[in-house]
C-alpha cells in the first residue's frame, strides 16, 4: 500500500500554496494516531508538551473507515478551545487531511505521513512501485481487516527503539480496514493551512522519498529525522519540537 514514489513524479503535482497563519498562537494540541497502533503511541511526545503548559488529546481512531477517524477527530477538536494545531502520524496524515479544515485547527503537522490530496486514495498513490518491507508482512484476518505479523512489526515499524518497547508495541497494535486502502480523500486542508512535516529518513512502512515529496508538495516547513516510521516513540523531543513550532 505505500508504492507512492513513482506515482507521484508520474502526476507531477503541484506544491500547495502557502497559507496564512493565525495571529493568536496556540494552546491546543490534537493528535492522531495511524495504522496498526493506537494513541498510545503519542504518550512521549504528549507527555512533553504538558510539561510546557499545552492542552493535548490524544484520540483513539478506529481504524474501521475514513469517515469513523474522522468523526472521532472532529469530536476532539469540538472540545478544543481556541486555535489547535492538528497533528497526524502515518495514515493519520489522511485522517488530519480530512478534519483540517475546522475554524479552530491553526495548523497542521504531519509525522511520517501520508498527505493525499483531494480525489487520491492511497491504492491509487501505491501503483507503480515495489513493495515496502512492510508490506511483505502484512496479515489479512477474515474479516479484511490487515495486521503487521506480530514478529515484524518492532523491525519494520520501530526499528531504532530499544527492543523492550519494540515488543511493547505489539500489545496495542489495532488491525486496519482494509477497505479504507480505496477511500479517496474529499478534502485537502494543506491548500490552506499553515503545513509541518517530519521526515522519517529509516522508514519500512512509507518509503522517504515518498514523504520527501509529500513534504515538498504541501509546502511544509519540514524537519528530517534519522528514525523509523515510529517517530513519536523514537524521538519525541524532535516532534515535539516540530509541533511547539506550529503552535507559534
């Protein structure tokens, strides 16, 4: 699912334009887990920024639809008072994409992403490309909903945590639907949102160049992380530091 590299030279899409920030800087922070995990995986980064007097939710998405993740979000941000900053990890990416263009959310930053625009699924942002190594893993149940086999995932989703945590990650991963593969996004709330975005350099799940150019079409000032795709576990203080920028 994450062949992305050769599609998107293929569209030759356009960067976003640059959005103006609001006055007022922000308080709140919303973030959004992504596949095969839960919000727990934000408990490093989120503790963090309470240290330094934000307002941060974590939201549990489903991991069932595009239309459930986005609901949960938009629930959390109702509760926000005042501007937000809307951060998405991995599928999150697509989920903040959606619910981004709530009044409240002042900017958006996306770790490790996928950053779709409108009209793009991820099945079609896969075509053309080989295989991750994330990929090879992957476990259909009955259902069609996907998992990470239990003994890959603290490799190919957290290569560079130390292996206790590693292990750790594998009691909160949430099967995905795979049915959301195909959704297509409606909304693109990078056209016009101030943009963050942190590259994940040793990524298995979504190749760097891919998130190079996602980087770069939604004009995000970016940061570049020598991580896995489990930034927020692996460096926290990088992405915190991204974010406290957004918030500004």
């Amino acid at each position: 699912m994450n062949k992305i590299v050769a599609t998107l030279f293929a569209a030759g899409l356009p960067l976003a334009a640059a959005a103006t920030a609001h006055a007022v800087a922000a308080r709140n922070v919303v973030l959004v887990n992504g596949t095969f995990t839960d919000a727990t995986s934000w408990d490093k980064v989120a503790k963090l920024l309470r240290r330094k007097g934000f307002h941060v939710t974590q939201v549990s998405i489903p991991l069932t639809s595009l239309d459930a993740d986005v609901a949960a979000t938009r629930a959390a941000l109702a509760e926000q008072k005042g501007p937000t900053v809307l951060v998405g990890h991995s599928w999150g990416g697509v989920v903040i994409g959606e619910a981004g263009n709530d009044p409240k959310v002042s900017a958006l930053v996306y770790v490790a992403p996928y950053a779709p625009d409108r009209g793009e699924s991820l099945k079609k942002l896969s075509e053309g490309a080989p295989p991750t190594p994330e990929q090879k893993t992957l476990r259909p149940d009955a259902r069609g909903y996907l998992s990470i086999d239990p003994a890959a995932l603290p490799t190919v989703f957290a290569g560079d945590v130390p292996a206790a945590q590693g292990k750790a990650l594998i009691a909160h991963q949430v099967p995905l639907n795979s049915a959301v593969l195909g959704t297509e996004a409606t909304v693109a709330a990078w056209h016009d949102k101030p943009t963050f975005y942190a590259i994940s350099a040793n990524d298995q799940m979504i190749p760097p160049t891919a998130e190079a150019m996602f980087a770069d079409r939604v004009n995000a000032q970016k940061v570049t992380l020598q991580s896995s795709h489990a930034s927020p576990v692996s460096h926290p203080a990088d992405v915190a530091a991204l974010i406290e920028r957004a918030t500004r």
